[in-house]
C-alpha cells in the first residue's frame, strides 16, 4: 500500500511508476484519482488529507510524493526535533493508510538503511514496498544495453554494446533513445553492429578521435590527417572536433599522473569517473608519449584553440596544421 522507490537511476524508476499509473484503468479516471505533492514543503497534514480522500468512480487513489523521505533523514550528529516528530507521526499514519490508497514515496538518491520509513516497509512486507534504483555499472551496463535491446525486438553484437556503453555512458534514458534508433535502423532484420554505432551514435564519434590519437602515437601523419577528415566529412565541427582531441590528451596526462603516483591501472578508471573502455584506451595511448610531451602537445593545442576563436587562422587548416605537428613531435 506504500511504496519506496529510491536511487540515482531516474529513467528505471520513472518506468516503474509509469506501470503504476498504467495499472490505475483508464487514463482519464486515473488523472482523477492521481495527485503529485511536493515533499520538499509538505505538511504531513497536506499529505494525510490526500491519502485520506475517497477515490472518485475508482477502487483506489494514487499519492505521489517526491522527495519528502530525504528531507526528512538525519542531517548531522543531532536530529531536528521536527524531523523526529513529523517521522513519528508519519510511519504512524503509514500503518493505518486506508486500503484504498497507493501511496508512492519517490527519492532522487538512495536513502540511508537506518530511515524508519525504509526499515517500516521491509519489516511489514504486505503494506510496504522497498526497491533502490541504482545506475549499473561498466560492467553491468552492457548487459543493460543486450537486455534492453532484446526487449525492443532486436539483438546487439556484444562489441556493438561496448561501443555504446563507453560513449553514451549509464545515462539510461539517452541510451534508451538511442537504442531506439538503432532497432528502427536495422528494422530488426539482423544484429546492430559496431559499424552502425559508428554510424549513427555521434557519441561514437570519439572512436574515430581514439584511432586519430593511435595514429599520433605511432607518428602516422597520414593516417591521422586521412581519420581527421573522415570526421569533418561526417559533419563533425571543427571546434568540437578540438574539443574530444583536447579531451582525449586531457585523459592521457591525468592517467600518467596517477600511474605516476602507484595508483594500480584497474582502479584509474574509477578514480577518473571512466568508462572502463575509455581508461583503458587512455592508459594505452599515455604509453608513447612521455609527460612533458603531453605538457607540450597541450600547450599547442591551446594555441590552435585561440588562433581559431580569434579568426587568425581557418579552422580546418589550423587542425591540419595541429595533426601534422603532433604527428612529428618527439
């Protein structure tokens, strides 16, 4: 009869709350019998009156709440003798809500073990729900991405799924959009490939940048031109082109750094806030330039920045002029 839907992971409780409302009958009714309070100002008054009306041509009302249980945690050695009373009255209030009432309790963030209204809807599992929404990690991501593309109809080469979890990332609800494209694209006929994340994902672009950066490293100016305008052919922009170039240079000097310090290579990524995929990438591109290359090469690419804002030089020659420079430094 209450429900505690908590965790960062936003897009999957959005859908389990979307299924709520869904479960309400018709749509018009169910608009009716649903309110939406705020629980960063509610008063448990507010909320007691709405859990308490009469469904209107219906069995049962939906009460929303967003945020009201994270207000009420315990901020600091000392609890706030509000928080403790309104706490009191409320898991008081929770175990006489009246049948016909689903009350939804929604927390951005997850909630500490110890919350009393948490601990009340685990001890008392046939009136309280509990469920804790949290973004899965690189190594569950694409998992995530396999399941969900499977529940679209289709099916998702696993390479194909690594590509979209270390350019989109654990933003479910962009990876969800994205997916969709890719299903509608290959109209579920045959398996999405890597090719045509390349394709269609621009988030993907930046593998592209890491072949142009493997191709610095080895000193291939050719190559490294050759990748450079494939992505401007693609419709890349330049200044956004200098940015995931600066971006990958940035990685590569800050794993150096952390290598430097004994930080293990397994746990730079985290360290980081990196997709596993992208840290690896970056240890191994750090290995054929030295520090005070890279502190060079930065340097050179905030001159090219500058001399594209400021209009001294076109921007396409001034990144050719960028590639062939790197591609022959020492």
């Amino acid at each position: 009869m209450f429900y505690v839907l908590h965790g960062e992971d936003e897009f999957s409780r959005s859908e389990v709350l979307a299924k709520m409302k869904a479960r309400m009958g018709d749509p018009a009714m169910a608009d009716l019998n649903t309110t939406v309070l705020d629980g960063t100002k509610v008063s448990l008054s507010e909320l007691m009156h709405a859990c308490d009306a009469v469904p209107f041509l219906a069995d049962r009302r939906l009460v929303i709440v967003e945020g009201l249980l994270t207000r009420l945690e315990a901020g600091g050695k000392e609890q706030p003798a509000w928080k403790k009373e309104y706490l009191e009255a409320l898991t008081a209030y929770l175990e006489r809500l009246p049948e016909t009432t689903r009350l939804v309790f929604l927390e951005s963030k997850s909630l500490n073990p110890n919350h009393s209204v948490l601990k009340l809807a685990l001890a008392d599992k046939e009136r309280g729900y509990v469920k804790e929404f949290r973004p899965p990690t690189s190594g569950k991501l694409r998992r995530w991405i396999t399941d969900r593309v499977e529940r679209k109809g289709g099916e998702i080469e696993p390479s194909a799924a690594e590509a979209l979890a270390a350019f989109v990332g654990s933003d479910l609800r962009l990876l969800d959009q994205e997916l969709d494209k890719l299903v509608s694209y290959v109209n579920r006929a045959r398996p999405i490939t890597r090719a045509d994340v390349h394709l269609l994902v621009s988030y993907a672009q930046q593998a592209n940048v890491f072949e142009m950066v493997d191709a610095l490293g080895r000193r291939d100016g050719e190559q490294a031109l050759k990748l450079l305008h494939r992505l401007l052919e693609d419709g890349e922009h330049p200044l956004s082109l200098l940015g995931m170039i600066v971006r990958q240079f940035r990685i590569m000097i800050q794993v150096k750094d952390l290598i430097a310090r004994g930080v293990p290579p397994a746990k730079v990524g985290a360290q980081l806030g990196l997709h596993r995929f992208v840290a690896e990438k970056g240890l191994r591109q750090s290995r054929n330039f030295s520090m005070k290359q890279l502190e060079t090469i930065y340097g050179k690419l905030l001159e090219t920045d500058l001399a594209i804002k400021t209009g001294r030089m076109d921007q396409v020659l001034a990144l050719d002029m960028l590639v062939v420079g790197l591609s022959k430094s020492r």
